[in-house]
C-alpha cells in the first residue's frame, strides 16, 4: 500500500535518511500555537492531529479571526489532513496570513492559500516542490505521473475549492523536485493569485539570496 507522506518542505524519504532520521518514524515537530489577541500564531509540521489542536485553541479562544502562519514547513501526510484543515479554515471564517518574517513550504504553502482572506506579506518564505508517495522501493514524484493520474485529484480539487488556479498545481510539481525547494517570488505570487493583497513585485534579492534566507529558516 502506498502512503502519501511528504509536502514537507524539504523532508522528503530520502532527505530523511540522508540527515539520519528513520523515515518509518518521520520525526517532526508537530504544530504548537499560542494565542496572540485575535490571531493564533502557528508553528510545526502539519499532520492528522492538526486540526485538533487549532480547534481546541479556537473553543477556548472564540473571538479568534487570523491563523498567523509563523513556520510551518509541510504536511507529514496531505491524504489526513488537507480537506480536514480546509473545511475548518471555512467553516470558522477565518483569514490566514504569513508575516514578512515567516514561512511556509509544501503543504505549509496550501495552508496559508486555505482561507479567502488569504495574506502573503513581502518577504514572506513561500516553499513549494513536487509531493511524493512513499512505498517500499523508495517513492515516486507526483512530477513523475502522467497529468491524468488520479493521484493528481486530491490537490486539483483542494485548489479549485480554494480558488487557486490548476495552473498553480502543476508549476509546484515543476519547480522543484521533492528533495528540494522552489522559494517563490513576490512575482510569482501575484501570478497565481496566492495572496488577496498583491505584492510588490520591485527584487529586493536575488533568487540565489532568497533561496539561502529561506532555507535558513526550515527547522
């Protein structure tokens, strides 16, 4: 059986044994939050128990509007936890923002384009990569199926529901394999209409500048 376990922002199978860690027990941190007036800051590897964790912050804390997306480098397995995050994102209104100093990549990247009242500030670190599906003779890239693939389904339709373009969907498979990362521009950004407040797109740095801050920032 084949399970989908990495948009996550760099820890791929193989970059798991390379740093040493057991890629059984794909250690992670998982999601923390800590309220902060109306916003809840979040930090850690999204997994099943995510959305527990916010909807317990959110029961104690109702008056809470804005998921502030402070590092959150991927999904430990998008099939768990995608729509089930999603649906909670809508169901409780709330707008997601990624501050000039944060990040996000891989299925961190989904999360922060969940909301309608999504908000990428300049600066931000917005991953994205090819997904992967693990199995018993390593794993396969999702940039390695053909487009018709039924393995596509799980993100086109997320994205459709978040209105994102597909376009978007097949560019993250292109940018960049599942060991690595694609660091996105403010240009790039606006292009696939990612945040409701465009960006300004004047280069502040270089790709190669941008990339060494970003992955600096991946715990």
């Amino acid at each position: 059986m084949k399970h989908r376990m990495t948009r996550l922002g760099g820890f791929t199978l193989s970059a798991l044994v390379v740093l040493g860690v057991s890629a059984c027990s794909l250690a992670y941190e998982d999601v923390t939050v800590q309220k902060n007036g109306k916003t809840l800051d979040v930090t850690g590897v999204i997994d099943a128990d995510t959305v527990e964790t916010i909807s317990a912050a959110l029961a104690d804390s109702p008056e809470i509007t804005t998921l502030r997306l402070v590092n959150v480098p991927g999904s430990a397995d998008d099939e768990a936890s995608l729509n089930a995050l999603a649906a909670l994102v809508k169901d409780n209104n709330l707008a997601t923002r990624v501050p000039a100093n944060g990040l996000v990549a891989s299925g961190g990247t989904d999360m922060a384009v969940m909301s309608k009242n999504r908000v990428i500030e300049k600066g931000a670190c917005v991953g994205v990569h090819s997904w992967a599906i693990g199995n018993l003779f390593g794993f396969d890239s999702g940039a390695d199926l053909p487009r018709s693939d039924e393995a596509h389904d799980l993100y086109l339709d997320f994205y459709e529901t978040v209105n994102v373009p597909a376009s978007f969907y097949w560019f993250t498979l292109e940018a960049a394999s599942p060991e690595g990362m694609h660091w996105m521009s403010a240009k790039e950004i606006n292009r696939f209409n990612l945040s409701k407040v465009r960006l300004d797109e004047t280069p502040t740095e270089t790709a190669a500048e941008r990339e060494a801050r970003c992955n600096a920032l991946v715990f």
